[in-house]
C-alpha cells in the first residue's frame, strides 16, 4: 500500500471522500474545544468570583489602596490563566479519525481504508482491495460526531467549580438590596460611605367603607415620584385614612402633607401603640415600626422620604332631604309625614326633629323632645322615597305649634336638613270632657314643671262637684289619688310618673281598654322595626312576632267591642270593603317569612304600610254628623262612578259610527236603508230595535253622529251639577273636573259637525280627566276619615292585598311586574327560603374553600 498522503490525494473526487472530510473537520474541531474547556474553565470561575465580589458591596466598602490591590490581583490572574491557553495542540487528522471511529464503535479500520490504496499494481489485488473499501464504506454509513467530553470531573475531583457559582448568583440577587453592590463600583473610587440603615416604607389610603372603594397602594407600584417631576393626582374620596408604615430606617424619615392651596406643612407623626401586652409592646418598639394616620380631607401632596403623591379629593355632599307634600294627620291622631332624600353613596338614617314653637325660655319640661324616626325604603339607598305614620299623641306637645324640620345623615356622619314646616301637632281627640280635661290638667305640668301648682287647681276644680260632673266613683278616686301624688312629687322623676299616671287615668275614661291595647300594638310594631333595622336574630324577630300578633289580636278585639257599644253596624257591602282580621293575619305572615329569608328591607317596608293602616283605622266612636255625611259623599261618588261609564259608552258608540262612515267614504258607495222609518232609527236610540251601522248610509251616520251631542250636553251639564255638590261638602275638585269639562264642551261641538274624529279625541281626554277627578276625591276624602270604609283603606275585596292594591289574582294577567309597592308572592318568599337554607347547609358541611366561606358569611350578615 501507499502513504496516507498519497492516497488522500488521489481520492478527492470520491464523494465518500468529500463527506469524510467534513465529518474529520468537526471531529477537530471536538478535540479541540475538548482541550480547550479545561483549561478556560479557571477563567470563568476568576470572573464569577470577581463579580460576586462586586455584587456584595466589596468595592463600594474596601478602601482605596484594598480596591486597587484587589482589581491588580484580579488582571493578573487573569493573564496567567490566559497564558496557558497557548500550549493547546491543534488535533491532527488521525486523532479525528479515531475519534470518529471509537464513537461510531467501527472496526477494522473503516475510515482510514477510505484513503488508502494498495502498493502493488496487480488487477487482481486492486479489484480486491476496492472489494474491500467497498465493505468498509458500507460499515461507515451514517458517522456521529457527537458534542465535546472535555471531562472536567477529571481535573476538579471535588467539585469546587460550583462555589463562585453559587456566591454569584447569591451576590446578584443581594445587589438589588439597599447594600448591595454595581459594576460601576469597580471604576468608582471613592471613599467608603457609612453603612445606611435598610429601611421599607409601605403606603396606601383606604376609603371609607360606605363608598364600596378598593383600598390605593402608593408603594410598591412605581407611583412615587421626586418632588421635582411632574406627576399625575390620584382621586381619593374625602374621609379616605391614609397609612404610612415605615419599617426600619434610622427613624428620621420625614412624612408630611400639605394642602393645595396653604403653605402649611402637616408633620404626620407616629400614632400611639396600644400592646396588649409589655413584650408586644417591646416586640413593636426592637422591630421599628412606625405605623403613621391622617385623614384626607382636601386636596395635598404626600411626601415621604423624598417621594411624593398628588391627591385629589372627590368631596362628599351633603344629604338631601325634603318634605313630599305637607305633614298630616291621620284619623287616629298619628303625624303622616312624606319625604324625599338622596345621597351620593347611601342614607343611613332619616328623621324629622319636631322642637315647640312657643315655649318660654325658662321653661323646665319632663319629656325631651318627640322622636320620628323616617322609614327609609332600603339600606343604604342612594335615593329614597317614601311615607310614615308615628302616633305622637302621648308626647305633650300634641296639640302644641311645633317646627318640624327632617334630617338626613350619611355614613360619614354628615347632615342634610330639610326646610322647616310649623304645623299643629296631632293629639288625641277626647269626646268625654272629663277625659279631656285631665289630659290637659297632665299637659300643663308636663311641658313646664314650673306650672304644677296650676296643675293642682286644675285637679280641684274638677272635683268641686263630682256628684254632677263625675259620675264614676272609680274616676273620682283616680283624680284623688292623682291630687295627692302632684301635692308629693318633688324630683323630675316624681311629676313624670305622675304625668304618665294622669294620661292612664284620661284614657281610661275616654274608651277603656281599647286606648291600652293601642299602646301595646304601636309598642310592638315600634320593638319589631327597631329589630329588622339592626338586623336581629331570627329568634329574637320569632319573638316580637308572637307579641305583634297578640297585640295586634287584642287590639282588634277590643275595637269590635268598642264599636258594638257605640253602636256601629256596618252594612254587609260596607264590611266588604274594610279592613278583615285575615287581612292583617296575611300581611303579618308575609312579613314574618321575608323576616325570616333575609328580606328585611321588605319586611320593614311592609311594616310601615302596616303601621299606616292601623293609624288610619277609626278607633270605633262615631262623630256627630258623621254617618250622614259619609252617605252623602258615596252618594256623589256613585254618581261620579255612573258618569265615567256613561262617558264611557258614548265614546265608543262615537268611535263606532265614525269607523262606519270612513268606511262608506272610502268605498264611495253608500248603501241604502230598507226604509225610511228604519233609517230613522239610530245606534244612539234608546230602542231595543237598532239598525246595524252596516245598513246605513253615510248621511244617515252623519246624522246619527249629530244625535249624540245632546247626550254629550247631558253628561256635561251631570258633571256640573256633580262638581258644585262636592264643593258644597267641602271638597275641592280640583283641575281634573274642569278639564273634563271642557273637553265635553269640545267633543259636544265636534258632534254637532259630524266630525267623529275629534270627537272621540276629545271623550277620551275628558275620560282621564274625570279619573284623576275622582282620585282626587278619594284622596281628600280618605284624609279627611269619610269615604268608604270611614277612612280605612278598601281592603278586603277579591283580587287586592290588604293595602288595597291589585294582586296577581286580581289582576290576572300573568306574573307581577314588581314597581315601588310590588310584595313579594309566596313563590319568591319560598324561593328566598330554600336559597338561605342551601347557604346554611353548605357553611355546615364544613369543606367550602376559604373565599367561598367569607362570601356566603357575608350573605348570612355574619362577616
């Protein structure tokens, strides 16, 4: 055989040969960086120790002689270990060879026989050695070079390769610490600084709670900013707390905050601790938390340790407040008072403050001033609207020229007034003189405690001649014993027991028990609504229930018999319309069951409507001329009724016999009647016998449109005389009856043209009129304790609820749509139960993840 020289030499144009060199370059190329890893590896441990040393803060701490010394030590080394890469031997063809071989596990030599040939030139000894290399080639095939084994294990036993390592990836994450070091500390020569102590400051503002705000982190997000640069406001609502917690530091950290507007700077200070124990306290005081307050109440700026925040302040308004109508009095004496307020984020509570308006300045009442506690429809509610009723007639102010003026206040504790309104507090109102003059004996020494010795002649003279005047020796006795008790009294405590006893005395002799058992249901209805406003346990709301109930069944029954000796049968289409004991039994129960879901907003506005109702229900005692003026108003209310549907028919045989001429019009072919006597005969006849308005011509309908009108004068002359009537009983008919007025007028005229048209607009209008007319009669009377049902509210009849508004039965026209007064049915109130019975039970098994846990605890109202 030849050299290896010559073989290869020969060979390049084999394209096995080509490929083979490719594979012989990348195999040196292997070796060689196998060489070289060893050898380079001291240099990047060097580098990783030198940055470790720079990320610890070592250059910016060492002094200037260790630092320079430090960074000579550092190039040298480094030039050492860069000298010793010179000695690498560059890998030969026959070291890749090799390589390639061993890796490929090829025996007999397959790649070096590639480029050899035999010495000899005999054919048969070349056709076998070509045989051979061709057994050989197909040995090689596919060749793997593989990646370097530089086998570093071999040259560092024990694995110290790993400790710069790790010191420098220790050092980069301290660098980003308050001591830590940066490169540009290795060019940085300067005098070590003394070490500044590691402080964290976190800041946030949180609004208050009633705005439902997420809290704002000033820290921590990139939103401080030197004093210097520009920076944008952040929009806080007023009242919101700001806290700064500072963490460390020397403790001279400076936080402060300026008002926009004022060169005053407000130093915040550290709030006091409050441990529970010394060693809390001294846990706080070795820790160096400092934990700063203050309440934003403008607009400023923030500035802690050189940062700053801008605020702007979203002011909180005032509540608003005022009266819907005018302050009135029910039939039983109690004040009804309509209001309307708004706040930006939700009323707390309303009430009217009721202060005398002609009390002398030295005067020294007993009772403070009445309290009025406004219903307000929802919790919270940003706009409410609504109506309550308080029977005020035990203060002794009833009957006394107050100022009633409603306040409104908010979470934050602002307050919004309402314009006062002077009006004459509502009393009871006594028919028995006696009782009267007992109340007033009590109310005298009541509101000035000064005037008890007029009190005490008061009470004489009563007695001056009992045998005429007091026919009831018990009441005789009471006022005795009510003389001796003034003559005694001598604290404050004393004279208010002995007012409260007169007033017991006065309503006894007025109508017995009944007066007692109305103090005992508006104790009730006042105890449950206090409890559904603080949102009271199911148990202690069971419990006020049951009272309710017994009072509310007392009452009753003390009412029937009271109005069974004064004499008062209702008659049966009168009992129909008022007031049944199942109608209270029902509005009770629903107000137990939404009590009892969770709905107590529904339940305390059903409440109220209660409280309304039994303050507008008539005690029992007819007044003088007062059966005889109720039957002249139903009277005149009838016929109010009777004019509407007559109205109401006239309008739709006008609206008929226009359609049928714009018909005949249209078609342009009139047809004829089958005789004269049946085309005089009109729809609007009285006769059994009308013509079909298909069988008429279009003058015969002309005609017949005519004939209405006087109709349509008879039905207005109707409401003239209707109107002057009402005003006779003292009723004020309002714009509703002239408006209708003049719209028969007009609809009249319109019939005398033939014009259908607008005769019908006009009926139409004239017909809303006289129902606004007619609720306003009903209003004026139901105020005044006449109309139906005496006053009450007509409740009881098929298809309406207990507050006389119509129910899906009533109405029957599929689910309700809900609206301001809309109760729920028992469909909803059942849904509301199984719904709260669910939460129970899935807060009682025990396995609901955390965040489920808090949401349905603040379903309950337990969190």
């Amino acid at each position: 055989m030849v050299s290896e020289g010559q073989g290869r030499t020969g060979a390049t144009g084999n394209p096995l040969t080509r490929r083979l060199a490719g594979k012989r370059l990348a195999a040196r190329a292997i070796l060689y960086a196998e060489a070289l890893i060893p050898l380079l590896l001291p240099v990047l441990l060097l580098a990783a120790g030198f940055l470790a040393l720079v990320w610890f803060g070592y250059f910016r701490h060492a002094p200037f002689w260790l630092h320079v010394a430090t960074l000579l030590a550092a190039a040298l080394g480094l030039i050492a270990l860069l000298l010793r890469l010179r000695g690498i031997a560059r890998p030969s063809i026959d070291d890749a060879d090799r390589m390639l071989e061993a890796r490929n596990a090829l025996a007999h030599q397959a790649i070096r026989v590639q480029d050899d040939r035999p010495a000899g030139a005999d054919a048969f000894a070349e056709a076998l050695w070509r045989e051979h290399q061709a057994r050989m080639a197909r040995m090689i095939g596919a060749l793997r070079t593989g990646t370097p084994e530089p086998d570093i294990a071999r040259h560092d036993r024990h694995g110290l390769r790993a400790v710069p390592v790790l010191l420098a990836v220790i050092a980069f994450a301290f660098s980003y610490s308050n001591h830590g070091g940066l490169l540009a500390d290795v060019v940085s020569f300067r005098a070590p600084a003394e070490a500044a102590p590691d402080v964290r400051i976190d800041a946030w503002v949180t609004p208050p709670a009633h705005t439902s705000k997420a809290p704002v982190f000033l820290t921590g997000n990139g939103q401080g900013q030197p004093a210097e640069v520009a920076r944008e406001e952040i929009r806080v609502p007023q009242f919101s707390e700001l806290t700064v917690r500072v963490t460390g530091g020397s403790g001279d950290e400076q936080v402060s905050y300026q008002v926009a507007g004022e060169d005053t700077v407000t130093a915040i200070r550290p709030g006091a601790e409050k441990p529970k124990d010394g060693k809390a306290g001294a846990k706080v005081a070795a820790d160096g938390v400092r934990t700063m307050q203050y309440k934003i109440l403008k607009d400023g700026t923030l500035t802690v340790d050189g940062r700053t925040w801008a605020f702007s302040v979203i002011p909180e308004r005032v509540p608003e407040i005022a009266f819907d109508g005018v302050p009135k009095a029910t039939v039983t004496g109690a004040l009804e008072i309509g209001f309307i307020a708004k706040d930006d984020y939700g009323l707390q509570e309303a009430h009217a403050e009721i202060v005398p308006v002609d009390q002398p300045k030295d005067a020294r009442p007993l009772y403070p001033l009445p309290e009025y506690r406004l219903d307000l429809p929802r919790r919270a509610a940003r706009e409410a609207k609504g109506t309550t009723s308080r029977n005020l007639s035990e203060h002794p102010l009833s009957g006394k020229r107050v100022k009633i003026t409603l306040v409104a206040r908010d979470a934050a504790g602002q307050e919004g007034r309402s314009q006062p309104v002077e009006m004459v507090l509502p009393a009871k109102t006594f028919f028995e003189p006696l009782a009267a003059a007992v109340a007033e004996e009590r109310q005298v020494f009541a509101l000035d405690a000064n005037q008890l010795p007029q009190a005490i002649v008061l009470n004489e003279a009563l007695t001056i001649r009992p045998e005429e005047t007091i026919p009831n020796l018990t009441h005789y006795l009471l006022l005795q014993s009510a003389n001796a008790r003034m003559r005694l009294a001598r604290t404050d405590d004393e004279m208010r027991e002995t007012a409260d006893y007169l007033w017991e005395i006065a309503l006894g002799i007025e109508d017995g028990n009944l007066s007692l058992a109305d103090r005992r249901l508006r104790e009730a209805q006042k105890a449950l609504s206090e409890a559904l406003v603080r949102n009271a346990s199911d148990e202690e709301v069971a419990k006020l229930m049951k009272e309710l109930r017994e009072a509310m069944q007392a009452y009753m029954e003390e009412l029937a018999r009271q109005a069974a000796k004064n004499g008062q049968q209702q008659s049966a289409q009168q009992q129909g319309r008022v007031l049944r004991q199942q109608d209270l039994q029902r509005m009770m129960d629903q107000i137990e069951n939404l009590a009892r879901s969770g709905a107590r907003d529904q339940a305390q506005q059903m409440l109220s409507d209660l409280q309304r109702m039994m303050n507008n229900l008539q005690a029992g005692r007819p007044q003088q001329g007062q059966g005889q003026q109720n039957d002249a108003m139903r009277e005149q209310m009838d016929k109010l009724g009777a004019l509407v549907q007559q109205q109401q028919q006239l309008m739709e045989q006008t609206f008929q016999l226009d359609q049928a001429l714009r018909d005949r019009q249209e078609s342009g072919d009139p047809m004829p009647g089958e005789d004269g006597e049946q085309a005089e005969r009109q729809p609007g006849d009285n006769g059994g016998d009308r013509q079909p308005t298909d069988q008429m011509t279009a003058e015969q309908l002309r005609d017949a449109l005519k004939k209405l009108q006087a109709q349509q004068d008879a039905l207005g002359k109707q409401l003239g005389e209707l109107n002057g009537a009402l005003k006779g009983m003292g009723l004020d008919p309002g714009e509703g009856f002239g408006k209708a007025g003049r719209e028969m007028k007009g609809a009249s005229q319109a019939l005398g043209e033939g014009e259908g048209e607008s005769a019908v607009g006009s009926q139409g209008r004239a017909l809303e009129a006289l129902r606004q007319g007619a609720q306003s009669m009903m209003n004026q009377m139901q105020a005044m304790g006449q109309g139906p049902g005496q006053g009450m509210p007509q409740a009881g009849r098929e298809g309406r609820d207990p507050l006389g508004r119509e129910t899906r039965a009533g109405r029957n026209q599929g689910p309700d749509t809900g609206g301001p007064e809309a109760i729920p049915e028992e469909f909803d109130i059942q849904r509301a139960r199984d719904i709260l019975e669910e939460i129970r039970r899935k807060l009682g098994a025990g396995a609901t993840p955390g965040l489920e846990r808090e949401y349905l605890e603040r379903l309950l109202g337990i969190r």
